[in-house]
C-alpha cells in the first residue's frame, strides 16, 4: 500500500456516503435541538432577570418564585450539557410557569386571555375543560390567580411535550419501514433477475418455493406501505399507548404480512376464497392487499368459517 493509499478516505464512494447519512441527519437534528434549547435559556436567563430588577426598590417583595425559576434554569442548562434536550425543555417550560408568579394583574390578565385561546384551538378532551375550569370564561371579572394560572399552563405544556414525544417515537419508525420497504423491494427484484420469480404473464400458479417465497415479499411489502400510509396520515392526533403498540407491531410487521400472505394463497388454492381470474399477477395483487390490509384475511377465515357451520352436522336432541 502506497502512502497515496494511505491517505484516502476509507468508506468513500456511493455505499460510504449511504452509511454516513443516517449519523449526519441525527446529527443535524440533534444540533438544532440543543441551538433551540440554549437559545431559549439564554433569553429567559435576561427575561427573568428584568422581572426581578423591576421589583420596587425599599419594599419587602417575595421572589421565592424567581429563585426557583433560576433552579430549573440551572437544571435545564445542566440538561442541555448533557445532550438531553427533553429534560431540558421540561426544565425551562416549569422556569417559565414558575416566572407567573411574578407578573402584574394585568399581565395576569394577558397570560389568562392567550392561554384561554390557545387552549381552545389547540387543547382536546379533558385538557381544554381543566384550562378552562382553572382560568374561568372569557371576559370574567376579578384578579387571575397566579397558581391557578400556571397550574393551567402546566396543563397546556404536558399536552406539547406527549406532543413532541409522540412526533419522536414516530420519527423512529420511519427507519425500519424504509429498511424493510427497500430489503422487499431488492429481494423482488434479485429474484426477478435470477430467474426465480413467476412470471405475470404466467398462465399457471404453482405452489413451489417461488411462489411461495414471492407471495410473502409481496405480503411484506403490502404491510409496510400499509404502516407508512398509516404514519403519515394525522400522525400528531395519536396517542402515546397507540404510538407504542405502532412500534412494537412494527418489529412484527414482516412477519404479519407474509403470513397474511400465504393465508389468502392458501384460501385462493382451496378455492374458499375465489378470483374472477387465477394468474400469477392477480395472485401477487392478493398478496399485496392482503399485507395492506387485515380485513381481506378476516374475509377469508369468516369465509371457512361460515363454510363449516354450514356443513357441520347438528347434534340430536
């Protein structure tokens, strides 16, 4: 190896950039969450300290709650050192409720009315009735209760962080989807080329390994799109036990589909489940919708089901 050799980068070229760009994305976006985090810290740390300087000067005024504001500052930034931006943000959003303590009536007033709004456009089920339970309807008369109020805001920033949360459990999906999608796609396609696959215009469908092995990709494929479909489509109206199941079942997905698969190829075969058409391309069509979805195999087994009631024999009295 020369010294030229030596000193070119290892892993070049098209498959050393395809490995890199999953760590430079992470990367990316782990970089602008910290950016979002630290700047958000950095303009609370000079908010907080107005508040505190705008105090009279010579009267007795309680900043409990300003010391406590500068604990979770502290805390957030310890967190952001950490590289663990959900901690963070926790720790400054409780910053910034603790910081209404502080405020003038009609500052409370102001933080009452956007909080009303934005509850009522952004908030669903019982966290809109407790926002509006706590701060009381539009136009109310009266002082605003400043731990009423952050105990509604408190109500509001648990809503955003499932939010995020929910947004990161489904970002981590799209990854393994992407991967069983492509793995599919390029198995389809390996054994296209090798001869393997039944062809579509193939007038008989046999039951050998070929088939059976093209009808479970198909299955799997039908699957994935199904869950990809299913991601994109009001990802941020799903709530966190759903996301989790989502992720679990993902792991199972493959799986799900090429069994979902070759249960129909099976029906198909025994004539339970009948086409217009028998060929290879409607067979692999069946497969795809299968894995696309659970109900063309619910279909089908209450098909046999309903088949052997019919033939079963009735039991004398």
């Amino acid at each position: 190896m020369t010294a030229t050799d030596e000193a070119k980068p290892r892993g070049r070229g098209f498959w050393g950039y395809l490995r890199s760009r999953p760590g430079a994305w992470f990367r990316r976006w782990s970089y602008e969450s910290n950016r979002r985090l630290a700047a958000g810290i950095e303009t609370f740390k000079v908010e907080l300290e107005w508040f505190k300087q705008r105090a009279p000067l010579g009267e007795a005024v309680d900043l409990s709650w300003a010391n406590a504001a500068e604990d979770l500052v502290q805390a957030a930034q310890e967190a952001l050192e950490d590289n663990d931006v959900d901690r963070g943000w926790r720790n400054l959003q409780a910053a910034r409720r603790m910081e209404i303590c502080g405020q003038r009536p009609d500052e409370l007033l102001a933080t009452a009315e956007i909080l009303r709004i934005e509850a009522k456009s952004k908030l669903r089920s019982w966290r809109k009735e407790a926002v509006e339970a706590l701060i009381g309807a539009a136009g109310a008369e009266g002082p605003v209760n400043p731990h009423r109020l952050r105990a509604a805001a408190e109500v509001r920033d648990e809503h955003y962080q499932n939010l995020y949360y929910g947004l990161a459990l489904i970002r981590g999906q799209w990854p393994s989807l992407f991967l069983i999608l492509f793995a599919s796609l390029a198995s389809l396609l390996f054994m296209s080329m090798k001869g393997w696959l039944p062809a579509l215009t193939a007038p008989e469908v046999r039951s050998d390994w070929n088939m059976l092995v093209a009808v479970a990709l198909f299955g799997i494929l039908g699957q994935s799109f199904s869950a990809a479909v299913t991601l994109a489509r009001n990802p941020l109206h799903s709530r966190i036990p759903e996301l989790l199941a989502h992720f679990w079942m993902s792991l199972l997905r493959p799986a799900m589909g090429a069994a979902a698969a070759l249960a129909v190829f099976v029906f198909i075969l025994s004539g339970v489940l009948p086409l217009a058409e028998l060929n290879v391309a409607a067979v692999y069509g069946v497969s795809f919708a299968a894995g696309f979805s659970e109900r063309l195999v619910i279909r089908a087994v209450e098909t046999v089901a309903g088949k052997s009631k019919e033939t079963g024999t009735v039991p004398p009295e």
